[in-house]
C-alpha cells in the first residue's frame, strides 16, 4: 500500500513538472525574437503535452486491459 502511495505521489510530480516545463517553454518562445529558437521552443512545449497525453492513455489502457482481465479471471473461478 505504501510503494502504491509513492508511486501516486511521483506519478502526481511528474505530471506537475511536465505542464510547467510546458508553461516555461511557451513563456520563453513568446519573449524570443528569434524565429528558429521560438520554434524550437514550441515544438518542445507542445511534446510535453502529447507526452503527458500519451502516458495518460496508456495508464487508462492498462487499467481497462487489468479490469478485464480480472473479470474473465474471475468468470473462469466461478465455472471451474
């Protein structure tokens, strides 16, 4: 219960610092004249979010793929 408390915890941080890497990256392209470096910025700011995106379905997909592998689990106890 406690490694699952930590792993919340770190997941909640990493989320956390991936929005403000988001945040700093559009702030810091914003305040740049050079177009180059703006657009790098940019395209990094928008990764932090597709990533952030991206791990946020694979968690959801792995939740499902358990509950369901839980449930047939538990259909072949009851038929057993």
């Amino acid at each position: 219960m406690n490694s699952l408390n930590n792993n919340k915890k770190k997941n909640t941080h990493s989320k956390k610092n991936e929005i403000t890497e988001y945040f700093v990256n559009k702030r810091l392209a914003r305040s740049i004249k050079d177009t180059h470096n703006k657009t790098v910025l940019d395209k990094i700011a928008d990764e932090e979010l597709i990533y952030r995106d991206l791990k946020s379905f694979l968690c959801l997909r792995n939740a499902v793929f358990l509950f369901w592998e839980t449930i047939i689990k538990l259909k072949k106890n009851c038929y057993a």
